[in-house]
C-alpha cells in the first residue's frame, strides 16, 4: 500500500501563512520518499510525524529554489541526529554540486554515506528499483530542467491456487518455488510456469510531476496512475502567464489526467496570487471531475485492489535486483563522476 501526504502546495520561494513550499512525503513497504524539499520542509515533516531519520530518499524535480531550499538543511539536521544509513539523493544535473559545495560553506560533514544519482538532461525510465517498488522519471517541459517521478508498487501475481490443485500441486513448498523461480516441474515431467497459473494484480502507481507545460511525457508517465499529483499554479484567467513561465493552468492540469486516464488528480503548486483554489478546483473538475486540492499535511493512500485482472501486462521480472541502481541510472551516474569524488561518499 503506498501512503503519501503532500507538506506544501504553495509555488515560488516565500512560503505563506497558508501554504508552505513543495514537498511530498511517501511511504511504500518500509521505504520512505520524500519529494522535492522546498524552505520548512523539516517542520512539515515533523506536523506529518515523519521522522527525517527514516526517510530513505531524496527525490528533486528540479533546481528552483521553492523546491529545493530546504534540503541542505535537512541534511544537516540528518548529521546533527549523527545519522548512520546512507541516503540517496536523486536530481538534475547539478544536484550534487549544489549539495557538496553548500554543505562544504557551511562546515557540514556528513557522518553517512550520501549517493547522489544525477539524471541526465532528457533521461527516461527506471531510476531504481526494489523488490517492492519501481521508480521512474520522464523530463518534463518547464524553464530548466525538470522531471517527473512514478512510483510503482510491484505485487506479486495472484496464484490460481485452485487450478495448481487440480495439477497436483498443494500449496507448500512447490508453489513457492513456482513463485520464486517462475516455473516449477511436476513429477510427470511436465514444466509448468508462473504465467500459466497466475494473473496480473494491478500495481498501485503513485506519480508526482515538477513544474511543467502541459506535454506528452507527462501524460506517458502519469499513464493509468493511481493518484497524479500535478501543478496547477495558475486558473485559466492567468493562462498567459502560465505560457510564459512554463507552468500550467487548473484546466491543463485536468487535460493531463483525462488524457493519462489516471483515476485521481490532486492539484498543488498554487500562486500566491489566488485567495483561494476555488477557481482551480472548478475548472479542472469540469474536465476531469475526479480532481481535488491537495490538502497539506493530510495523509491519504492508495489501497491495492484485489480484484483479478487478466489484461496482459507484463509480470514482474523476478530476476531484479533489491534497491540497485539500473541500467540507465549507473549509465548516468558514470557520466557525472568527478575526479576524486565517487559520487557515494562525502569527499
Ligand atoms: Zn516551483
Ligand atoms: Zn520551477
């Protein structure tokens, strides 16, 4: 079950007494996330009851400063607690400069092991995965470079137990080899594996998107989401200004969602300039009616349906490894490893 509370839904660097900059919080099977890291995050953190102790990683859409302003200080408070885990950090290109050198002007050293993952300019697709989750990102359309996230809860499929019975197989030892190794032997000889005698359960997807013009990565990583989390700085009546600064109005938002086909859409990101998210609200649900404003530290979550679903998707790969980076990731890691500097370890 992945459980998310959004900390801020303000846009811009000054917090206000009613909205507090960008972040989000996640849990997943054990595995806390936390999403960008605008000024006060620690604060929110603390109203959610999160522990900073727990979180796990750092994950930064982007490089303006209402979203990442709060993360140097968060990392300080983390060497204060003398923190033991390691903690990984994923961004832009550029992430790990701010952090180090920041951390180094203020006389910070970290007492764990801090990885820096850099996403290259443009990358898409996995960024790490577990046994329990996957997480993605597709480049968004903003002013800079910007991403966006998809977590993916990855449930195993769901056994007919009743069909495996009738082959002779009870449940036990057999069928949990069938599960871990995909197919099993039966004692005639005859192979049978994971996708003749299971179905597709649907995956909990979680996705959160940074700062952007509306635009077809979105609507490709936001596809069939659970819960989208989008921006909406702006209503229709300042579409202009959305244009010109690369961020989208209420409506684009929803146009984002109907089109992802995603079943929930929470709006966040406002302007100071709006009193109030009414005139948001109103024109994304005359879209996409299944909108709502996100409400700061207010936990909510998305509980897996049990329901079988025989569409065929793809099964989990059972071969991945727990919380490694993959392909795309190391590749990017490589690219931006300076002389000296693992990119894993404080310098
Ligand atoms: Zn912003
Ligand atoms: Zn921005």
């Amino acid at each position: 079950m992945i459980r998310f509370c959004v900390l801020g839904t303000g846009a811009g660097g000054a917090p206000t007494l009613r909205r507090a900059p960008p972040a989000v919080v996640v849990r997943l099977e054990g595995s806390v996330f936390l999403f960008d890291c605008g000024e006060g995050t620690q604060r929110q953190l603390i109203r959610a009851r999160v522990s900073r102790r727990k979180i796990d990683f750092v994950t930064l859409t982007h490089l303006h400063a209402d979203h990442v302003l709060g993360l140097v200080p968060l990392l300080a408070s983390m060497a204060s607690d003398k923190r033991q885990e390691p903690l990984c950090l994923i961004g832009p290109r550029g992430l790990a400069e701010l952090v180090w050198k920041t951390l180094r002007w203020v006389d910070v050293e970290l007492p764990f092991e801090l990885q820096v993952r850099e996403l290259e300019t443009g990358f898409q697709g996995e960024v790490c995965v577990s046994p329990q989750w996957i997480l993605s990102c597709a480049p968004l359309y903003h002013s800079i470079p910007c991403f966006g996230f998809r977590l993916q809860e990855r449930r195993q499929p769901a056994l007919h137990v009743e069909r495996l019975c009738a082959m002779g197989v009870k449940p036990g030892k057999l069928m949990g080899q069938l599960k871990r190794q995909g197919w099993i032997e039966l004692p005639s000889g005859e192979r049978i594996t994971l996708e003749q005698v299971s179905s597709f359960r649907p995956q909990p997807t979680f996705v959160y998107c940074g700062d952007t013009r509306p635009c077809p990565t979105a609507i490709e990583l936001a596809r069939r989401a659970d819960v989208l989390i989008y921006e909406a700085t702006f209503a229709s009546d300042r579409a202009f200004l959305a244009h010109e600064t690369f961020h989208s109005t209420a409506a684009e938002a929803a146009e984002v969602a109907y089109a992802a086909e995603a079943r929930r859409l929470l709006l966040v990101h406002f302007s100071s300039r709006y009193d109030t998210e009414e005139p948001m609200l109103q024109e994304a649900r005359a879209i996409f009616p299944h909108t709502d404003i996100a409400q700061e530290l207010v936990w909510d979550e998305i509980i897996p349906s049990d329901t079988l679903d025989d569409e065929s998707q793809p099964l989990p790969d059972p071969n991945a490894e727990g919380g490694q980076p993959i392909a795309g990731v190391s590749l990017v890691q490589r690219a931006h490893q300076r002389p000296g500097q693992p990119g894993t370890a404080h310098p």
